[in-house]
C-alpha cells in the first residue's frame, strides 16, 4: 500500500496552483510516500484538471513512475507551464497537453474522439477537475455549472472514453469528504439540477456532484463486471489538500482572504492539511494498487480524514437509497443524450 486542482473552468482553472520549492518538496514526499510505486513505464493516463493542485500531484506520481501522461485542460498556456514544470521535477517525464473544456459538451466530445483515434487502449483516467463558484452559472449547453463540472461533464468524458479505456483500464472519480459531512438533504434523482439562481447553494450543488461521482463509479465498475470487462471503477478523496479551490477569484471575497490568511495557515500549523502531492495518493493507490477495491472510497487515514495514508473507507450512504446508483445512472445518459452502451 502506499504510503503517505483541481481545474475549475469558471473558478479555479485560471487561479494557478504549481508547487513553490516544489522539487525539494517532492523528492522528499517521494523518498518516504511513494517508494511502493511500481514502475508503470509503458502505460498511458489522462488526467482532468491536471494543470494544478491534485491533478498536477497525480500527473506528477505517474510520470516520475514512467507513465506517460496526457494533462488535460482548458487552458492552453496554463497547461504548458505545468507540463515545463513538472519536467523540470521530473526530466524523464512523458508529457502531452490535451484540450478539454469540460464545461462544453462539444468540446467533450471532440477531445474523446481525439484521445480515441490516438490511442488503443488508456490505463488510467483520474476524474479529477472540480470546483464550484458561489454564483448561478449555466454552461454553453444549459446546465448548472457547477453541478456539470463535478459530476455531468465527467460523465460524458468517461463514456466517450470506454472504448479506449473498456479492456482493462482503471478509472477513479474525485469526491470530496463534503458528500458525507455537508449535504442537507438527500440525493433527488427527478430533480438532480438547480435551475433557480435564488435556490443556488454552492456547497450543496458542489457536494452533491461528488456524491452522484461515487454513484457513477459504482454503476460503472457493475456495468464492466456485468460485461465480463477487466476495466474497474474507483472513487476517492484527496482530504484536505493545499490547493487553489479556496482561493479563487469567484469565490466570495470574504471567504476567500478567510480561507487564505487565518483557516489555511493555521490547518497547516497543526498539520491538519496535506501537500497537492499528498492529496493525489488516493487516487493513486486506487489506480496502482493490485488489491485496490471498487465501492470504496480512497482517502486519507486520520480519523476526519484530512490527512495520512490511503485507506479504502466504505461510502457513507446516509444521503442516498440503493436504487438510485441505477437511476442516476439512466438519468445522467438522458439528460447528456448518450448511452453508455454505444461505447461498450
């Protein structure tokens, strides 16, 4: 077992969030974290929101290990200072930026169908790109952005991937610890959108999108096992990761300069929050691990699961019934106008 960004399109994704000193501090996090990586030289992963926070940790840990990584993103230039990053980190790293906007459909779509016609076979797809403004904000196709993003737009990614990704890759999905912790009420899959801007909350639409993600993994990894496929499906959460969610510039001003100057730095002090290097390795042991189990989630082991090494947990499903994991699951393929099973 190991040891021990997210993109945002409209909040985060432009907020960066590379690593300062960052190559002392991996070393470092490699030398006592990560020795039980196994070399995975050969394979070939994507990763969302891999520009900075936990997608920059997860394309970080993959390519040290030999894999070769496709960063995707919305933006172009970001994207390329991360990857000059990271090979500054590590100069055996095998990079590729990928252009993704996964607040549009269309550009969905395109993105798969290059990813498709480039590649065989994907190992590893890390669902990582999330965030929430505290403003109501539709997508170019009418959704609730926030909503989309954590859930909705990962949904049709990982479709439109299955055909690559069906004969043995490995898909994890971010959550957040807020899907047990936060949310008020339980999932209603009949009214799954907010579509009232006065009935927007930007916690429970974030918290909600990262629940709906572990129901997704779960009917994924039932769909392969149903299938007779070798592909699995994951969920995790990178505890409380020093990422740039807090800090950007759509969030609340008042929140933002409370989060960055009093909350961060005295979470940091008492060693209540993690490096972005840290917070990707439940991804990573969701990935990687040969005995890694589906319907669990990854996270960090101290007991509120803020920090410490990768630890299966069983999925809290106090906000949710058994029959709405297949529910969501035909609910999320009517509302894209897609079925999974054109891609299997």
């Amino acid at each position: 077992r190991l040891n021990a960004a997210k993109e945002q399109v409209w909040v985060s994704a432009d907020t960066n969030c590379l690593p300062s000193s960052s190559v002392f501090a991996t070393s470092f996090i490699m030398t006592l974290a990560c020795k039980n990586i196994p070399d995975i030289s050969g394979k070939v992963a994507i990763v969302t929101g891999a520009n900075s926070g936990t997608g920059y940790g997860i394309s970080y840990h993959l390519a040290k290990h030999g894999c070769k990584v496709v960063m995707a993103g919305r933006n172009r230039d970001r994207l390329n200072a991360a990857k000059e990053q990271l090979l500054q980190e590590v100069p055996s790293a095998v990079l590729e930026i990928g252009i993704v906007d996964l607040m549009s459909l269309n550009s969905i779509k395109e993105f798969c169908t290059e990813m498709c016609q480039q590649y065989t076979a994907v190992d590893f797809l890390a669902n990582n790109a999330g965030g929430g403004g505290h403003k109501f904000v539709k997508t170019v196709d009418g959704f609730e952005a926030n909503f989309f993003l954590n859930y909705l737009g990962h949904f049709a990614l990982t479709t439109q991937l299955l055909p690559i990704l069906k004969h043995g890759g490995r898909v994890v999905n971010f959550s957040s610890i807020g899907y047990k912790r936060f949310l008020k009420s339980n999932l209603d899959v009949d009214n799954l959108e907010c579509r009232d801007a006065d009935q927007y909350d930007q916690m429970q639409e974030y918290c909600k999108g990262k629940l709906c993600s572990i129901l997704h993994a779960m009917r994924l990894q039932r769909e392969f096992e149903g299938r007779g496929l070798k592909a699995k499906a994951f969920s995790c959460h990178p505890g409380n990761a020093r990422t740039n969610l807090m800090n950007a510039d759509d969030q609340k001003p008042v929140m933002r300069c409370l989060f960055k100057f009093a909350i961060a730095p005295l979470m940091k002090l008492f060693g209540q929050s993690h490096s972005l290097y840290d917070g990707a390795l439940p991804a990573i042991e969701a990935l990687i691990a040969k005995d890694a189990q589906t319907d669990k989630v990854y996270a960090p082991s101290s007991s509120n699961e803020f920090v410490g090494d990768p630890i299966p947990y069983d999925i809290d499903r106090s906000h949710f019934k058994e029959t709405d994991i297949d529910d969501l699951w035909a609910k999320s393929q009517e509302l894209l106008k897609i079925s999974v099973s054109d891609y299997l």
